[in-house]
C-alpha cells in the first residue's frame, strides 16, 4: 500500500546538499539525490541547488540520464544569469526547475527586473531573487511586486550575523504577503522547530515555524504575531499549529534548501505529520 504525502510538504525540500554545512562532494550528492528522487518520500524532495559556478562539473556525471530528467535550481549572481542558463539548456539531462539569483553589493533595485527580462529573454522559468539585508529590501519588494517574479530569503549561513532574528524575518514575510510576492527560504534551517545549534550556539529558524508563520500572515497577523511564532520553540504546540494550515499557504512559501534531505523528513514524522511509513529504508 502506498504511502501519500501530504500537500502542504510537497516539493518543500530542495535538496542543497553541496552547500554548507552538507559540503556533500558533488560526485556523491548527484546519485544520492537519485535515491531521494526514488524513495517513499520523493514527493517531498524538490529540485537539486547547485551553484552555477559548478556546472561543468555536473556535466559529466548526469551525461548518461534520460533527456531532462535532472530537475535543477539554479544559483548565480545577476550578471551572469543568461550564460548560467544557457549553458543548463545544453545540458539534455537537466530541467531547469528555478534560477536563484544573487545581487551584487552594488546592484540597484530598479535595475533588477529590466536586467532579469534581458538575461532571459523568452524563456519560462520561476525565478527568485534574494533579497538583500540592507535598505534596498523595500525596494526590491516593491520592484519585484506584479513581475511574476519571487523572493529568496536568506535565513541563516555559516557565521551567527548571517541569521536574521526573528523581528527582522518577521518583517520580511510580512512585506512580501503585502505585495504578493511568494519567496522561499535559504540556508540555516537545520530542524523542524527553533532551536540554539549545540555546537555553535547559533539560534536557528524552524522551517514549520517559518511555515505557520506563512500562514498567519495570510490571515492578517501582525509582524509582532509572526515575530513570535518564529520564535516558539515547542514542537507540539507549533506540530498543532501546522495541522491547520492549508496546503494553499504553500503558493506563499514555496520551498526551503536543506543539506539534508532525510532529516526534515525523519523530523516531520517525529512531530506526527507525517506517515512514519514514509522514513522506511531512507535514503
């Protein structure tokens, strides 16, 4: 008998194993996201985040996989998305899924879109672009509102300043569902729930706080609500909260990128979302 996933965690995890803290060699991540693509759990896994400086080494080890088949996402600075993205087009394996989009210190937000239709030109491809943590944000939101494009937020990172806390992250969801800007999130969100990161003492975000955080603000909520949901650190009481969310509040939070695909799914079944079928023989 099969196993269903439900909606609300389908697709959620981008499998970014490569990046830190995973550092997984890119020879291993490759095969092993093959498994996670082929497990009980595959609905949950989303597509594989490779960084575009890294293409070349990904040529060779998809070469023999069928015709587009490879789902990527795409991370790369702005100048260089549309030789990023035509090099992905003359790989037959891959399946362009996203282009993440990093903005140098020096880019404008008014020159973000015009600059993002030019790299693409005709194609069709979900795009999100990180969102700086500085003055340009407003702007950018407000750039980005009625383009079809989406945001990126960075929540977490290898230094404890790279962490936004949860005010500053409140804010931020809070101004994208003002302007209808779906995102996903980056980087930092190790555990299902709150916590302080034993062996570097960083406080890290919940990806289901961040997730009912999503939902409150779709029902009004105020920045100091969500400010408070992402900080609530008991597992049942926010397990309870994820219970009674719409799969809808998933067209807000789109994904997040984790170095491990089997802990959020071992996790989500330790809180009782999850059919624990679904951890059997994991990957």
């Amino acid at each position: 008998m099969s196993v269903e996933v439900p909606p609300l965690f389908a697709g959620l995890c981008d499998d970014a194993a490569v990046f830190p803290p995973g550092n997984l060699p890119l020879a291993d991540a490759v095969p092993a996201h093959a498994q996670h693509r082929a497990a009980a759990y595959a609905p949950m896994v989303g597509a594989f985040v490779l960084a575009a400086k890294d293409l070349e080494g990904l040529a060779s080890l998809v070469a023999s996989l069928a015709p587009r088949s490879f789902r990527l996402s795409l991370t790369v600075p702005l100048r260089q998305v549309a030789a990023a993205v035509g090099y992905v087009d003359a790989l037959a394996a891959a399946q362009l899924e996203s282009v993440e989009v990093a903005l140098p210190d020096d880019a404008r937000p008014a020159e973000v879109v015009p600059s993002l239709e030019r790299a693409l030109g005709d194609r069709s491809v979900p795009v999100f672009v990180e969102l700086p943590r500085d003055e340009r944000r407003a702007k950018l939101v407000d750039a980005l509102l009625g383009t079809g494009l989406m945001a990126k937020l960075r929540t977490g990172g290898v230094r404890a300043d790279l962490y936004p806390d949860e005010s500053e992250l409140a804010a931020a969801v809070a101004s994208l569902a003002a302007a209808g800007v779906p995102f996903k999130a980056t980087a930092g969100l190790h555990h299902a729930v709150r916590n302080t990161d034993r062996q570097t003492g960083f406080e890290q975000h919940g990806f289901l706080n961040l997730l009912t955080a999503s939902g409150a603000v779709l029902d009004g909520a105020g920045v100091d609500e969500l400010a408070n949901l992402l900080a609530d650190r008991d597992g049942t009481r926010v397990a309870d909260r994820v219970r009674t969310l719409p799969a809808e509040v998933r067209d807000t939070f789109r994904s997040f990128g984790t170095c491990s695909i089997t802990e959020p799914v071992e996790e989500l079944a330790g809180l009782g979302l999850i059919d624990t079928r679904l951890t059997e023989n994991l990957a």
